[in-house]
C-alpha cells in the first residue's frame, strides 16, 4: 500500500511551541524573496537552448552524486542505475541499465536516503513540482516515473518556465577557464530575461596534476592568443580569460585545490617555479606550490578586475581506483580530508588580508576548522569571508553546525548567505527552503533564548536568505534599503 | 538523610511534550525486543561454569575502568578500591583494601560519576536487578554491599539465570588467538541454550610491539602446528584458528592498533617485512607496516570464511607508566589520538573496498572524523560500515553526536546498530537500554521537526536496536519479515 | 526610532517550559553568590589609585579585543576606533579617533554583534550599570556616550566601589615575572578590603623567542640578584620572584605558549639546552624545548610552593603583519591552531601527573581536544584539571560544547568553575551571569531528561558557579559545609 506523501508546513522548525511560532513569522518574510544562487553547477546549455528535460532518471538520478554514492554504499551498482562508463574504461562499469529500470531500483532503495538532505530535496520536488501524494517506494516508481517524464514534456518545464516559476534573481554556473562560453553568450543574444552568469573555474589550467592540465594549457595559449609558456604570457592569458568571463557575467572566480595552500614567492621565484611546471620536471612539492602561488595571483587579479574568489579546498578525490577507472571523476568518491587554514592561508593574507575591496570567500569540508581556524580568520581579515556548509554539510545539522561555531566568533556579517551548488536544476527552490527554514530555525532558538531581538532576527532572516549573497558576490546592491521602501 | 532513587520512565526522552511523545511510542516497540550484544568482552567461564558471582566489589567496581578512571583523578588511590597489583610490580601498588571497604569509598565519591553514563547504567542496575530504592552514598554503602551480595548468592543471579532474564539472543565474547576456547567449548557442550559466540582478536600475535607477542607467537605455532616462522606458515595458522573460532562460533575478527594503517604489500615484500619481525630486527616502522598488512591479510581472509573485521583504532595505551608499572594494561590510562582514515584505510579499501561480500566494521576515539571521513567513507564504499561510538563515546551526548554527525551524510543502513563492548555482564540491559532510548530519541526529534514520518521511525528504530546488528554482524537472518509477521 | 533595551529574566535559559523552570529553580540559587575570578587580566592600577575611568570608548571600546576585531574584519580602521599605533609604527596606523567619534563609529556597527557574547555582556553592562534602555544605535551613540561619561564621573564607579557592588569576593590580576608588584603592595597598604591577588606570569622570561625575552631576562636578574646567566641561578630566580607573587597573594602561575609541549629532561641535558639559549645561539626546536622543560620546571617548583599551574597553549599570535607592524601585540589577530596534548603533556604527566597535591589546569583553542584527549587525560590523572571554554568559546555555544563534550568523561570535578580572564572590568558580573546562566540551562536539560536528580544539580551549579574555583585555585577552602549550615 502506498503511503501518503506531504509536505508539512513546519518541516525543520523546531518542535518546542515559542520557537515555532518565531520560526514560522521570521521564514513567513522571507520564504517568498527571490533566489540568489550565486555558485552552482547547473548547465548553461538548459537556459541557452530551452529544451525539455528528457526523463526521471536522467535528470533527478544519475547525474546526482549524493544519490549514487549511497547506493553504490549499498551494493547497487552504478551501472544499475543507468550511469555510462568512460569510453575504453578498464574494469568495466557494465552496460547502463535504461532508465525506467534504474528508476525502480533507485525507488525500492528509497529507505537508504532517510534522515539525509536528499531526502528533503527529493520530497519536495516530488510534491511541489509533480504534485505527487505518495511515497517513493518498489511499488510507486512507475507511477512516479510516468508522472515526471509527462510534466517534462510540458513547455511549464523547460528550463526558462522553471527559472522564472523558481524565482530566481541570479544563477551562476562554472565553467573551465577554456569553455568557450557559447552557451552563456547564447543566452544574452537571446533575449530572455533571465539572469545566468558564469564563474571563473581555471583548475585545470592551474592544477598541473590534474589529468586535462596538458591539453587544457595549450588551449588556453590558442584561446588567448597569449605565449603561455611564459610566466608574463601565461598570466596575461588569465587575464584575458577572466575579462571574457566577467563579459559573461562573472562575478567570481573558483578554485578546487587539494589544499588551502597559498604562496607569495618573489616574481624572479616563481617565473622560475613556473619554468619548471610548463617544461613537465616538476615534483609534487613544485605542484602543491604552483597551486598555492596561483591562489595569491588570482587575489591580485581580483584586486584588478574585481571578481570574487572562492577556495574550495581539502578533498581527497577519486579516493577509489575502481570506479574512476569505470567511471571517471566526480562520481561519488571524493572523501574530505584534514585541512590546515591558519598556515595555509598566511602569506595570501599577509599579501591581501588586509585589503578592503577583496573578497576572499573560503569554504571547508573540515568541521573543525569552523571554530578553530576559519570564525577567527574570517573575524578579523577585512578581505575573507566564510562560505557556507559545504557538500556533505549542506543539510540541517550540518547548517546548524556551522552558526553555532562560527556564530559567536564571526557574527552574521563574516558569512555569505546561501549556495546551492547545485547541478540539480530542480532540486534549486527545494535547497534554498531548507537552508531559510535551518536559519530561521536558528534564529528563532536565539531570539526564545532572548539572546536577540525579534527586529534583529528578522534583519538577519533577510540578510541570510537574500542580501549577504548579494553584496558578497557583488551581484546587487545593498538592498535593505529597498526592502524598507 | 539517605535520599530516594527512581528510574524515570521517560529518562533520556526529550522533555519537549511532542518529541517525549513521539519518542515514547518508539521506544514501547523496541524496548522488549531481545538483546544482541555482538561485541563486548565478557569472560566466558561464566557462562560454562555458572558459578555465583562473589561481591558488589569484584563483580562491580573493580573490573570496570570508567570507574577506576574517575575515582583515580580524584587522587583515591588503586589499592584503596581493591585493584590486585601486578606480580612483582614497580612502584608499588599498595596491599587491595577489602571488598567492603573499597566499595564505601566508591559510594562515598558516588558525586564524582554526576553527568556521567555509569550514574546511568548502575543506577539502573540498583534499581532493576537489586531493588534498590534510595542513592548510593556514604550511608548507604553498607545497605548497599549487604543486599547485592546476598542477590548474588541466589540461584536467580547465577550467570545463566541473568542472561536469560536479561533476554539475550546473542552474546559475542573476545578471545585471543591462541585462547584455547575451553569455556566456548564447555558451553556448547553443555546442552544450555544460551547463544554465546567467541570473536577472534588475534592483536597478540600480530602487533610485534605488544608485550606478549613472542610468547603468543611461538604457542601459535604450537597450537596449529604451522611453521610459523614463514610466512606461508603464519598466515596458514590464521586461518587454522579463524577456522577454530568460527567452530566456536565466532563470526567477527577484532583488531585494536594504535592506528587505522593498512597496507598492501605485494607478496614478496610482505615475506621480507614478515622476515624481519620474526627475526626481532624490526623497527617501529616496520611493526606499523606488518600491523598495516595484516589488515588486509585479514580482509582477504574473511573474504574466504566470512569473519567480518572489526577495527578498533587510535588509543594512546598505557599513557600512564607509573600506573602501567603497578597495576599493568587495562587500567584506565588509555587515552585516544587523533586518528588518520582516509589515507590509513586507502590500501585495503583499493584492494578490497568494493567487496560486496566483505564487510569492515571501523571504530573511533576520534569524534573529528564522523563526518569529515567515516561518514563519506562509508557512505561510499560497499564493504564500510561504522561501528557505534565507542567507550568514551558510549553515552548519551557521544551517541547523539554521532548521528547528528553521521546520518545525513551515511543515512542509517551504514551504520550497525548498538554495541555493549563491555566486561560489566550485568550492565548489559542498562546499556542497550540507553541505546535504544537515546536512538528514540533522536529519532523523535526527526520525526517532531518534520524531517522523518513516523512510521519510518518506527522501522528505523526497529533496525537501530535490534536488526541492523543482526544483518552487521551475520548473527542471524534480516527479521524484517518476522517482525511485520 | 531608538529601540527599546531590556534584559529578560530567562535569557539563556531553554525556552521549553520544564526546563526552563528548573533552570530558573538553579539560577537563583546561585546568581548571587560573590564572584571568584581566579584569572584575569584587569589592571591592578585601578585598585591602588581608585582614580575614576575616563569615558566609554577607552574604557569599553579600545582595550576590547573582541570588538576591535569584528569592526576591523568589516572594514573599520583601528584609528577610527581611537586605538594607538605604537611608537614609530611601519605603515602607519593613522592618527586615533577622538573617544566620541570613535564610539560614535562602533554604536553605527552595533549590528556585526548579533549573535556574540560581546551583545550579551555590553547589553547587561548597558542596562544594570548604566541605567539604559534604548538600543545601541547610530542615533543613540551621543546619548550613551553622555550617559556613560557622566556615571564614571561619580564616586560609585571608581574602581573599588564597583569591585564591592560585584560582589567580588576575589580576584586575581595577571603580571609578568619581572613586574615589581607595587600596585598590588600599594593594595594591600591601603588597608582596603578588596582582595585582588596576581598570578605568576613569566612568559617574557621563559620564551626566547618572544621580543621582549632579553630585556626581561636581565631585569630578572637585576631584581634578584641572581646569576641568571647559570642554570641554577635562573631557577632561584623564578623560585625567588614566585615567593615574591605569593607574597602578593598569588596563588597561581600562567604559561601562554604556542603549544602544549612538555619535557623531561635529565639535569645535564637542561643545563645544556638553557646554555644554547642564554648565549643567543638556539635554534627553533630549542626555544621550543626550552619553553617545553620549563612547564616541567614549573610544576616541579609549584610541588614546593604550592602555585596552581595554568597552561594556555595554541596560539598563532599576531597572525597578521600589518596590524602588529601598526599595533604591535594583543590587537585580535591571535588565531587558533590544532593543539596535540597526548603526547604533549606527556612528559610532565609521566614525571609528576600522579601528584595528589599539584593542580595543573589546562586550556585549549581546539575543541576537538575535549573530548578526544583533555576530558580522558583529566579523567585519568590526579594533578590535572580542565579550564573552562576560553576567549572565542567564552560564549554560550561554546560553553554547551565544552559541558557536552567534557562530562560524560571527566565528570564536573574535574573542572574548574568560571575565568572571566578579561581586562574588561566592567564586564565581569556579566560575564559570570552568562557563565552561570548557561550551566544552569545545561544542568535543567539533564533534570528534565532525568539524567540527574534535582539536588544533585542544585549541588553542582554551586560547585560550578563558586565553590570548584576556590578549591582550584586555592584561595579558600571547601564551602560546602559553610553553605549547608
């Protein structure tokens, strides 16, 4: 027998009666404000040609990594869920299951996802955006599977009708150093109103262990025009690459370092650190500098031309042989590791920290460092701020986690609202729900706790769910005074 | 004044009225559900001799470390609470006091356990097994003492009586290597229906740094008749012994290193190491690597007779030398370490990590690793699961911590339900009842905030206390069905 | 419109209504007992002269290093905050604000303060003291910064007038090794009643790497008359200047190193090491060892004289050039590090951690220590005791975290009750306010949970909020019995 699903109201407020009722009136003014997603991984190509999603599995499963990971956990096979090996894999990754099958699968392992974040996310687009009324579950999945392929035929949901449906103000994708951008330029010449904006993403042109780095950095060298080879030329080539960014709307850069590392080598230093790395005789010391050295270059650059700049450090990725060998990157065995802020960050701090017009936006999968290293940096540099929980801790307690150390430490102001970071289009409106409803949670618990004022809780409501986001990402102005207006 | 002592119906609920009620009616589903205790260290000459246990002193307080641990930093001194001194001790050790006189010393510093999971579990025991019904204090150590002796002279408080009574279905017991199982053996043949199961834990003839390790391995030689003093001999009685103890029905190996290192050594150069440890010229490093490697021997092993691997890793032992010298191991001084998961288990997970029919069940000390490494490791890998928190960490607080750090990023199904991993026997309801009530309780919340239906909890709560150990541990089918039968 | 400013009577106690009322039950028990400060860091000026505080910026805005680092890391100069630069500052440090403009400035960014502990003890500090009851605002900058002038011109705010209307019963001042104590001998001439002791301090004296380490070593031996230039005479030096604090009351020692490390090492070896140091030609391990055998040398001389000693470890201090280029020390860019004590403390530990009569009370900045290593080795070892949640876990939250993470383990007697360790005098009743407020809402929980028994709690928030400070710290004897009369 089915059972039936719904969404309650109060879903993530606290249970304790004077809480919920400040939780309800703090998210009341603020669950209807536009959505800010200013880092994501959504496809251009959605908004650029505005073709309808082709069905459940396709959109909802195989391309989410927090789905797969837990399964494959599990002892369901990637293959079973329809994922498509490399070409010339080794050890196979067998043939991809279609999509109806890998559905019914992934529907009878529904059980795996309680108490996760993909769990609220998923139930939520099953209510809001299918309409659906009954569990997930073996004898549901066709039902489901039938239900969200025939409202992805709709013209209601394709990309550009569910942009606006969502709300959303801004959304940044990332895109590599080398992408042409044509999606994004498409998207303007189109005509349609809705804001899409890239992100300067240059690791493989910065990693030189990463696996594209050679190809990737001779392209950079024909994209530009620039010799790469040298370390002015190779410099200039960022430089060129970040304007036609920002010309697509960049307002940031990102970098994904397996560390927080920066350096700031003398240039005589570090033209010939970069000799080494460009003549291929470079030692993993060289490449673990080369990275930390190009964090302080791109913070200059951004003093330049003023894109913001995330750090996204400290994961072990590909952390199993097998499946990157079947499968390749990114599909579900990248495990954080210790990360080090205080010495790491140093010399790019020692260089920019104090600098007023920088905004230097640090993320972390190390828990421990929230209170310990990161409320105390971000608490006193001018030019750092905290990102939000990132990946494994984008998730209630996860998000309740990161106040509740940063907080007293860092503030509000010290942080940076909410990301997605998401390429789960439709999971979009579902992750910015819960990351209101966890703040306002919060929020709610202080103010019961007469720890703060309820004026001040609805201040800092707005400011967590809109504006922080806004102004660090530079994609707005101060809107408080709208809002008062 | 002696003052009353009642078990609160509702303790560990929240005291939140929707969460205690939600809590309540979980926990009346899984609190008479029988005990499976599939790791803990009972002697099992209890349970083949069936002999009376003494006094509250011997049975109580001077085998239990908790409490040992606490009275010692309050400056009471070893001797004063009846520890045996070992033979030809250093330093002392002074002459055991009697059982009485230790046991009014324990009652009268009863304050320093506030806060603590032994105020909870003795409490418990006081209350439920004795009849007790006023607090243990100085003026009550006599009453005290008097009344659990004169319980433990009945019939009804002999071993086998007690674990009926306590409606155990499984009792796992931990054994050496070389053990040679006569209690197991005397059990089984006894006729009694008692399911009590060895589990081999082989730390003394592998760790060539442990004190015991030539002695333990030259009766390892003796016991298989291997030649073990090759490699192909060692391992050859491993599996000689894994077979006697899987006779004895043991269905768990257990290793406790001080760290989380494996290795994979190709088979020449894990002969060498092997070379070097039986020669006795082996350095730290090289007992490291050897202790590292027969992980992942042991992981191939299992591979052949099924044993799942239990890995206890990162304590500091015998912290303490003064105490070491006089009293020797086990004595309270062990204190954990910050402890390395992603790049320690690496080795064995590359080998074997995929193995759906492996499964390595992985301990910690250190709570910093919950959900920064554990949790994506076993959220990822089919052969991970996670052990429940572990001794310092077994009690209200740490286990609250563990799923809040836990769950969202490795649901409920990575995890294997409740270890007692205790020497205190008739502790054992008192713990899994905390467990369970704990469990409820965090359930409850869920389930309040709307993050969690009800019937879900139920099913979850279910798997917690009972069916989740039984599927880990391979004690018995999934009772899934029997349940809803 | 200025917003109107009260303190709520239940303010940090949880707003679920069983425990609140217990909480409340607690608190008012204990919220006027007089208050112990065994350590801090007021001027002992203050008390010898009772010359009356100037107005607010100096007294409450520019000695704040919680301030002046959240206003800094938004953006707002330190000049424009009236702090000094120091004597022939690089880079400037521009001329200070007047003390109004200065406040003026910090009133307009009250905001950033949501959510810290600096809210919560200006806002009682603003409301009991000073009779306000409007909010912090730009528009009311003026009238607070009148307001407050005005008070501190009368009679009852000089100094010992507040230090009587605290009801502090004592409080410990900090002083360098080579301070002559005049203000303190100038206290105690006066006759006034007012018991302010000093604590041992000689990090100056100890540290060869801190810049004022050669000044002060020679003012050492100037003021002892001690060949401090010897091994020998070094130690009589610090025995020497020790009994001259005890002379002036001090009870205590306190030892801020970068980390936690200890040594043991044979006479000879020490002589050596000491005579690297005093001839200027060490290395950075040796100033580390150094600083690491004198804990141990301290703990030695505290077995004879009976000092408590303090170690506060951990610190990257002065993280932050510019500022210390501008600012010097003590300007809020101290930052965390990870802090190992396991093997830290060792040595100490193996030489005198069993000592009954030595009390070794340790701090940390990393919180994952807590529960991994401080709450078992203080659990263990009779000489060791753990600090309360120090500087950025001075805070609710952090105080939580400290209690949960500490007690399961190490019980509450082994802590030491509440350090307020500021400079901020004003803000001493508010601090231990909040400190007991906070573990009253800790103990409610575990009543309302029935985890602990309502008399064992009212027991325990007097041990916490007095009585364990005083035994501690040795500045009176146990209460207990005076309480219960």
């Amino acid at each position: 027998m089915a059972k039936p699903l719904v969404l309650h109201e109060d879903r993530l407020f606290p249970s304790e009666a004077s809480q919920r009722s400040i939780a309800r009136a703090l998210f009341a003014e603020v669950r209807g404000l536009p959505i800010i997603s200013p880092h994501g991984h959504t496809d251009p190509r959605w908004f650029a040609e505005n073709e309808p999603f082709s069905d459940a599995t396709s959109l909802l499963l195989t391309p989410d990594h927090y789905l797969l990971r837990m399964l494959y956990s599990q002892g369901v096979g990637l293959d079973a869920l329809g994922v498509q090996p490399r070409p010339n894999a080794k050890n196979g990754g067998g043939k991809p299951a279609d999509p109806r099958a890998a559905w019914r699968i992934f529907a009878s392992n529904w059980r795996l996802f309680r108490g996760t974040p993909s769990w609220l996310w998923l139930n939520q687009v099953f209510v809001e955006l299918f309409g659906l009324d009954v569990e997930l579950a073996a004898d549901t999945a066709d039902l489901y599977f039938d239900r969200i392929g025939a409202k992805l035929a709709t013209d209601e949901f394709r990309p550009r009708a569910l942009f606006d449906r969502f709300k959303i103000e801004l959304l940044a994708t990332t895109e590599s150093a080398i992408d042409p951008l044509d999606h994004h330029k498409a998207i303007r010449a189109s005509g349609w109103s809705g804001r899409v904006v890239t992100t300067y993403r240059p690791d493989t042109v910065i990693d030189p262990e990463h696996e594209a780095f050679r190809e990737s950095f001779a392209r950079l060298g024909e994209m530009t025009g620039e010799d790469v080879r040298t370390w002015r030329g190779y410099l200039a080539a960022h430089r060129a690459r970040r304007a036609a960014f920002i010309a697509a709307g960049a307002t940031a850069s990102d970098h994904g370092h397996p560390t927080a590392a920066t350096a700031d080598l003398d240039p005589a230093e570090a033209e010939k650190l970069f000799g080494r790395i460009v003549s291929d005789s470079f030692s993993a010391e060289d490449a673990e500098l080369f990275r930390a050295q190009m964090l302080t270059e791109m913070a200059r650059m951004s003093l330049e031309d003023g894109l913001v700049l995330q750090i996204h450090p400290g994961t072990y990725r590909s952390h199993n042989p097998l499946l990157f060998g079947a499968y390749g990157r990114d599909i579900g065995a990248d495990i954080p590791t210790r990360t080090d802020y205080v010495r790491a960050l140093k010399p790019l701090l020692d260089r920019f920290g104090n600098e007023k017009s920088l905004t230097v936006i640090v993320f972390t999968l190390d828990e421990t460092t929230y209170s310990r290293e990161l409320a105390p940096l971000a608490g006193h540099y001018p030019a750092l701020r905290l990102g939000p929980p990132w990946w494994f801790f984008d998730a209630p307690e996860g998000m309740l986690r990161f106040r509740e150390a940063v907080t007293e430490t860092a503030g509000f102001y010290n942080t940076v609202g909410f990301n997605d970071d998401t390429r789960a289009f439709l999971s979009i409106p579902a992750r910015h729900d819960v990351a209101r409803r966890v703040d306002c949670a919060y929020l709610a618990k202080l103010v019961a706790e007469h720890r703060m004022t309820i004026d001040e809780a609805h201040e800092v409501a707005f400011e967590l769910s809109y504006n922080l986001a806004k102004q660090a990402y530079r994609v707005g102005g101060n809107d408080r005074q709208a809002r008062s207006a």
